[in-house]
C-alpha cells in the first residue's frame, strides 16, 4: 500500500475533488468472525480490516481511497474439479443464506469495479459473502472418568476451517477439570 500510495502521490490529480486512486485490499470473512482453530489466520484479516479507516485518513491529504471486501466462500479452483469437489463445495454453500451458492470470481469483480467507479465510497469494510454467518464449529461433551472417584470432564472437538483441514481433537480445557 505504501509504495503504490507514494506512487499515486505524484500523479496530477484525475477530477475536482483532487482524486488521484483507490486501494482496494482484500481480507476475509474470517477477520470479522474467524472460527475455532483460525486464530492466526482470523488475526491477520482482522488486521487488514483494522487499517482500512485508519490508511483511508492518512491517505486522504493526497487524495487516494481506501477500502476493504471480505469475501466468504467464492468458487475458485482451488476446489478442484469433478464429483468429489462438487459434493464438498455443495457442502460448503450449504451454510449461505442467499442466493445458495458460492460467490463467483466475475462478481468479485464487479464490486472491485463498483469500489473504482464510485468516488464516494471511502474507508469502508465490505462482506461479500451471500449473507453466511459461520458457526464456531466447536462441539463438547463430558468424556469418562479416568479412574474411581474422578469426575468426567470437558474435551473438544473442533474443525480448523471451512476448507477441507483435518479435524483436530483436544481437551476444552488443557489440564484442568470441570467441576
């Protein structure tokens, strides 16, 4: 952002208002509501999401705008081809409220378009994402009692993301008890 703001900087501004770019930086969903197991991955959108006002001020006095699309799940061919990745993307839509699909690369890019065209949209955090909300995807339950006079407790089995990462199991509460 920085190198290509300084770059903008020297160009004559492109109308009245003394308008000389826009960034657009793309970010996640998962910045906004990262599930179980994404806390770094969720950090580092969060981040990118945390800037836009921020650079979106700073970059105001050379007259360049800032702002940010978080898509959800859009259908790239990271997936794959063939049954098996129909059947998992087709599980990965299921959560998404309308219309009940993935998100497609060309209305993507529609709305980087729309973010160019459209002077005043300025410092703004756009979810592209066919309206899902993702769950936390954590799910818990009492596990046996490791000998007499012990009480169950907690563990957790959770899923690391929405993109096809093993699940990993551990306890709710790393050497402590529930009571």
């Amino acid at each position: 952002m920085r190198l290509a703001a300084s770059a903008m900087a020297t160009t004559e501004p492109a109308d009245a208002d003394g308008q000389r770019g826009v960034v657009i930086n793309t970010s996640s969903v998962a910045g906004i509501e990262g599930q179980t197991g994404q806390i770094a991955y969720s950090a580092s959108k969060g981040g990118i999401i945390g800037m836009t006002v921020p650079a979106a001020r700073d970059l105001a006095a050379i007259g360049v705008r800032v702002n940010t699309i978080c898509p959800g799940i859009i259908d790239t061919p990271i997936y794959g081809a063939g049954a098996a990745a129909e059947e998992f993307k087709a599980k990965l839509a299921a959560p998404i409220v309308f219309p009940k699909r993935m998100g497609r690369p060309a209305e993507f890019a529609q709305l980087v378009r729309t973010l160019i065209e459209n002077d005043y949209l300025n410092a703004e955090v756009i979810r592209f994402d066919g309206g899902v909300r993702f769950q936390p995807k954590l799910t818990v339950q009492l596990t046996g009692a490791n000998g007499p006079g012990e009480r169950p407790f907690l563990s957790a089995k959770y899923h690391t993301g929405t993109h096809g990462d093993p699940p990993v199991t551990g306890p709710a509460n790393p050497g402590r008890r529930s009571g």
